[in-house]
C-alpha cells in the first residue's frame, strides 16, 4: 500500500508513536498462529442489535476478506447507528500491520490505548479522543475491528465493541485446535 | 376519402384549409375535420444521447447511480416523470456545434408519408422548429429522426439544472391546424466541460460514468457557475456549510472512503445520507471532505485531486473552525494533525491553489492569533513563500493556505508540505461506489 519515501517515513513514525514493536504478532489468549476463518457477523449474532446493512468491500494485500456492518440497536428509541469494519487478515502480524495501515488515516497523531478508557478488548485496542469512545479500534487474533459511531453526539461504542470481541472470541474457543493451525 | 388514405398535394391542402375554417366556425366537428385532413401520430421515443463515442452534437454518457445504467432512447412512450428521462450537456464541447436529439414517431395509416412535427417549450434546450418527417409503412424514416436545437441557450447561465416540458404538435394529410402530440418531461443538467476522473465518458456503460444521483447536487450546488474555479468554490462552500457534516473531533477518521482502506469513495453511502441523513452518518474527516469536494467539482467538469500535506511528525494547527464547529478551536485531539487532505489544482506544489472544504481559517492580518476572520479556503494557493524563515511576521497579508492553518513555527508552517495523493488513491481521484 505504500510506495514512496514520505510514506514510508510517515508510516515508520505511526508505529512509534503506536509503540507498534511492544505489542506487534502477541495474542491474549492462544498463540500468534490462531486464524479465524470467514468470520462474519450474521444477524441473530449480537442480541440487541439489529443489523441495518452488511456489504463486502475489496480486501487490501494483507487481508482475505473485508466486510461493513451497520447496526442499530434494536430498541426504536434509540438512534445510535453503529459502522463496523472487519478485516479478516491472512495472519495475527498483518492484523497489526492493517491496524498501522487504518491508523495512519487518521488525522489523530495518536490514540489512547482503549485500558485507559475502561475498555479491556482484544490483544491490542485503541480508542477515541474525547470524553467518551465514540470510536474504537482492535485487532483479535487475525481479525482487525474498527468501530465508528455515525451519529453525532455521545454514543459509546464500548458496549458493542465488547460484543463483536466476544463474538470473535466464541467462534475460536468453538474450534481451537482447528484455529491454532 | 377512405381512412386508410392520406391525400396530399395543393387541392388537399385548400380542402383542408376550407374545413379547418368551418371547424373553427363551429359548422364541422373535429372529428370529421380529424377523419379528412389528419392522421393518429405517436411520438415513440426520444434520444438525447444517440452518440456514445461523442458529446459535441449530443448529450454525455450518464447513469443513475452504481447499479443503474442510462441508454437511449432516455425517453420512451408512458414516461411521465422528467428525472426518468435525464440527459447532461457539456458547455465547453457543444460550443459552436449543432446539438441535435433524436425522435422516433409512428403514424396511422399506414400509408401516410409525412407528416410536420415541432414541439414548443423545451427551456434551455428551446423549441424545436416544425419538421417534416417522412414515414414508411407506418414508421418515422429514419427510424429516428434529428431535430436540431435551433434555440437551446447551453452555456448562458451556466452549470444548471431544469426540467424541461415539451409540447410536441404535429399536422398531417396536408391539414393546417396543429394537433397536440404529447407533452414529454426532462430531466436537463448542463455542466462545464467533460466530466474528469474518477468520472469517465468511456467505456459506456461503466460504473464510472457520471451518475445522475450525483449531478442533481453537483448542478444545484455550482448552479449558475461559468468556470471551474468558480464551480468548485461553489461546491467547496456548499459541502462545508449547507450539508449538516461534522468534523471526527474523536480521531479524525474517515468514513465515506474505503476498499484498500481510503481507495474508493462510498459515494452510493454519502448520496443516501444527502437524501435522508442516513448513509454512513455526518461525521467526516478531511479525507471525506477532500474527496466529496474533487468528486462532485469534476463531475461538473473541474479537475481537481484529493492530495497530502504534513510531515513524517505531522503538523501543529492555528486555532481553525472545523466543518459543523459553531466557533473557532483545535479538534478534539488536540492542535495537531497527522497529515491533511484537500482538494487540490494542477501539481499539488506551493504555488497550487487548493479547496479545503474540511475547515475555515482565520483571513485576518494575524491568523495566529484571536479575533478571528473566517474565510472559506476555495482557490487559495498553499503557500506563496513556502522557503520563509520562521516566525513570519505580522501584519500577514498573503491569501496563503497552510500559514493560516499552522502554528508559526517549525512544528507548524515548517512541517506543512506538499506530500501528493495517498498511493492506493487513484491519484486523488478516487473510482465512486
């Protein structure tokens, strides 16, 4: 994805001001092997939730497959409207590699890390600036998630966000050894 | 005479002249006057852009939207509603060349030959003249037939949108009366010039083509608008005040670009938010704003790019006022940025001028500093003293981009260069979707 010498620099300073080498190809649970196959979100997955939108996007180089959710909760009351992003990577490193990629779009220069923000998620997780995450971005095994409110105003992402990582945690205690490949 | 003729000839014409003064006189009734000197027309189809390989003489490729293709005829018979039957005009390459449409009749009996057609009305397309059409076993030779736009007005006002009416008449059989045919509606946009990329003319059909979704908001927004610069201040202004879009204060992250992570703009996302405030929500970032500024001015014919500046370290930001900020401040992230995205002219170089729809900027003599006079960016060039030494001076007078947005200092102004397109962005011209 990237080609020349400004964005070659530019990405090399997003890892450090990431500390990208202190986390990079480590697991929480299981080994740097584990890979979730076509994980995808279906509608009964996330009780509460109701699923809006579910489209395929072009994977990148790093990645099998990329898919956009939209959610809503499934109370009418409510008008928070959640977008995820699933990347599903060829490895647990290209998940961290694609999380560089994801952040380096960001006009941030940094993000907390999401334990700072009361959100413990995923082997690596960063959230949003401000008083609440209305944002949330983390890498579970091989599969990378980014979090995006599209409403304005304050609508945590936390509670979902820690949905969508027990979701993807379940689908790997289901088939451990098959996932430790 | 039996109805299955039709006469012609002078004494037809004086017999039918006589009977058309009877009628008016109220001593012949219509349908007697219709049996002997007229004929049952149909107007079949109507082609707007009958040559796809070229837009001087005719209308541009377009389509609705991603999944919608447009042909011709854009017009056919039962279509009621004018955005049914849309059609685009480039200014630039129908200057000075005849423009013509396309009709196809048919006509009952069969053995009728002509007949003389013209429709009033038409608003920036104009009338069109009366025409003799010839037919052959009941069907307009050619099968479609040319009408020239005699009277358009392409160009005087601008980049436009109208929906045109047509009353087409018609008289046969040499009868002097002319007969309501149909009224046909259009939906008529007319842009600069040739749209450019991501817009693309050929092939057609493409995905790519210009979208009609998209140029009812690109010509209502530029509308009136006589060049490029102009056009794409226009849009600039309109994306950044009119559209209820707010600064990611959060992170600064995009969210109406994705695919190879910032490689395609959801343009079928952002168009439903335009429509009913869904879509992918209103919060953007300068990426969405960069790239929604080049996609909407180029589809009226600008030819702008969504391009970098910053540094490796990024840059440190004067207090601005973000899309949607009631007031002048730092994003939410803090007085800096990792890189900025806008839409940019020509090189993306120094002496560029650029349209930043993301943000306004403080216009005064010290942008450095409270009070704050806000200007829009549009056509500003990026820096007219990029090799200055540090701190400049105030009073500031340059209308110079990146010093009214950076802090005056090496942190600031000194890390804010040009750095070009993101690489997987189709050179700052990302393909819509």
């Amino acid at each position: 994805m990237i080609d020349n010498e400004a964005d070659d620099a530019y990405r090399n300073q997003v890892k450090l001001n990431y500390q990208f080498s202190s986390w990079a190809g480590q697991t929480k649970v299981g080994n740097s092997n584990v890979r979730l196959l076509d994980f995808r979100i279906e509608s009964e997955d996330l009780q509460g939730w109701k699923l809006e939108e579910k489209e395929e996007l072009p994977p990148g180089t790093r990645q099998q497959r990329v898919f956009r959710y939209i959610h809503s909760p499934a109370r009418e009351s409510s008008n928070q409207r959640y977008v995820s992003t699933i990347f599903e990577c060829s490895s647990v490193f290209d998940a961290h590699e694609t999380l560089i990629d994801v952040v380096m779009t960001y006009m941030a220069r940094k993000l907390p890390r999401c334990e700072t923000r009361g959100l413990e998620i995923g082997d690596i997780c960063f959230g949003s600036h401000g008083e609440v995450n209305l944002s949330v971005i983390f890498a579970r095994f091989n599969i990378l998630v980014e979090i995006q409110s599209a409403i304005p105003g304050l609508a945590p992402v936390n509670a979902f966000a820690g949905n969508v990582d027990s979701l993807i945690l379940s689908r790997y205690s289901r088939n451990k050894e098959f996932h430790e490949g | 005479m039996s109805s299955n003729e039709c006469r012609s000839g002078c004494l037809h014409t004086l017999f039918c002249w006589l009977l058309s003064i009877l009628r008016i006189l109220h001593l012949v009734s219509k349908k007697f006057y219709r049996k002997h000197c007229s004929c049952d027309l149909k107007l079949v189809a109507i082609s707007f852009n009958h040559n796809s390989s070229a837009l001087t003489a005719d209308a541009i490729n377009v389509r609705k939207n991603f999944t919608t293709t447009i042909s011709a005829p854009e017009w056919t018979a039962g279509k009621t509603v004018a955005t049914d039957s849309p059609a685009a005009y480039a200014i630039k390459e129908t200057q000075g060349h005849k423009i013509t449409i396309k009709a196809k009749f048919t006509i009952s009996p069969n053995s009728a030959t002509q007949a003389e057609i013209k429709a009033e009305g038409g608003g920036v397309l104009g009338s069109l003249d009366p025409q003799i059409v010839a037919f052959a076993n009941g069907v307009s030779v050619p099968e479609f037939v040319s009408f020239e736009l005699h009277h358009h007005t392409i160009g005087n006002d601008g980049i436009k949108l109208e929906d045109i009416t047509w009353n087409w008449k018609y008289r046969c059989c040499g009868g002097s009366e002319w007969e309501p045919l149909q009224t046909t509606h259009h939906r008529i946009y007319v842009i600069l010039e040739e749209p450019k990329l991501p817009w693309k003319q050929q092939p057609f059909p493409d995905a790519q083509n210009p979208w009609t979704d998209a140029l009812d908001y690109a010509c209502a927004w530029a509308a009136g608008q006589k060049n490029r610069d102009d056009a794409a201040s226009a849009i600039t202004k309109q994306i950044n005040a009119n559209l209820g879009l707010v600064y990611d204060n959060a992170l600064g992250a995009s969210h109406y670009t994705s695919g190879g992570l910032v490689a395609l703009f959801e343009l079928t996302q952002f168009l439903t938010y335009l429509k009913n405030g869904t879509g992918l929500g209103n919060i953007v970032n300068c990426t969405d704003c960069a790239t929604i500024t080049t996609t909407f001015s180029n589809l009226v014919g600008c030819d702008l790019h969504a391009s970098k500046m910053g540094s490796a370290f990024g840059f440190d930001l004067t207090p601005f006022r973000g899309i949607g900020a009631a007031g002048f401040g730092c994003p939410g992230f803090g007085c800096g940025f990792s890189y900025h995205e806008v839409a940019w002219k020509g090189g993306h170089g120094n002496a560029d001028p650029l349209f930043d729809a993301c943000l306004r900027v403080d216009g005064d003599t010290n942008p450095w500093a409270a009070p704050y006079a806000e200007i829009f960016p549009v056509n500003i060039v990026f820096s007219t003293n990029p090799g200055a030494p540090l701190p400049l001076a105030v009073p500031f007078n340059a209308q110079s981009y990146k010093e009214r947005l950076c802090t005056n200092d090496a942190g600031g102004i000194g890390s804010c260069n040009p750095i070009g397109p993101w690489p997987n962005s189709s050179n700052g011209r990302r393909p819509v979707k």
